[in-house]
C-alpha cells in the first residue's frame, strides 16, 4: 500500500511507480497465495465470483487513471491511505471460533464488492488486498476463510500493470 507513494517520493513519475509498485507487491503476494492454496485457507466457491470482477475492473480502473490528473489520483490515495488506516487501527479483532464458519454471500454481492476493489486497486496501482480486508472486516462480511483469500488479491495486480 505505500510503495506507491515512497517510488513516487523518489522522482518516478506516476505512470511509473504504479505498475513498479504493483510488480514488487505482486512477487511477495505469490509465497503467500502460494502457502494459502497449500494450506486450504482459499474458499474457490466464494472466489470465483471475485477473481472474474476483479480483473476485468482493475483494468478499466486503470485505463480512466489516463483521464484524471495525477494530482488527483494522489489527492484519492492519500484519503484512501488514511481512511484505512483509520479502519485498520479502530476496527475490532475478532479471532472466535464461530468466524471460522464461513457464511454465504449473495454472488451480486460479491460481484460488486470484486468490482469495486478492482477498480481501485487499477486506479490507484495498489493490490486491493487492503481494500479487501477492510470490506471483510465488516460484521456482515466477516469470516476467517475469506479474508485469507489472498488468490483473488493477484489478479488486480497483474491486470492493472
């Protein structure tokens, strides 16, 4: 989620420090989905939906960054930057055994929820795990299988570069 802003900070242009950015996330992502599919901590039923959305926004997401200025792409980061981690600090963890039990999420939903990550994650040149943590970190979202998802998060990855 930073290395955007710190490539940028260093005098890489914009169109530069996303997809540099999304590279060096993208390599550490693909131990960790790696260690997740051999551990059975990725529920495929409920990622399908997500890993077809995903992408296909990231892309668009990427494209419209050619359409709005960079300084309010980075104006969008910074809030986005704080706001999760506003989310991230004051948001309660909840490790009970009962969030283990994974819970049925309409497919229009996570669609939606897919496609809106997806168009950030372009949009901004980040991952989406953040934003994918913070929406399953919402009661209503909130089960331990899907937030340990991490195969959905490379897609917008490789897609928005």
């Amino acid at each position: 989620m930073v290395l955007v802003p710190i490539i940028f900070y260093f005098g890489f242009p914009l169109e530069e420090a996303k997809p540099l950015g999304l590279f060096i996330s993208g390599i550490s992502l693909i131990a960790a989905t790696i260690l997740n599919i051999k551990n059975k901590r990725i529920d495929f039923k409920m990622g399908i939906p997500i890993i077809i959305a995903t992408p296909l926004f990231a892309f668009l997401g990427a494209l419209s960054t050619k359409f709005i200025p960079d300084k309010t792409v980075l104006i969008f980061f910074t809030i986005f930057l704080i706001i999760a981690a506003l989310f991230l600090i004051f948001s309660k963890s909840n490790n009970k055994e009962e969030d283990s039990y994974r819970k049925q999420i309409h497919i229009i939903t996570l669609i939606i929820i897919g496609a809106l990550v997806g168009f950030i994650s372009g949009l901004l040149g980040i991952g989406g795990g953040i934003l994918f943590s913070i929406i399953f970190m919402i009661p209503t979202f909130r089960t331990s299988l899907i937030r340990n998802n991490i195969f959905h998060i490379q897609l917008p990855k490789v897609l928005s570069l």
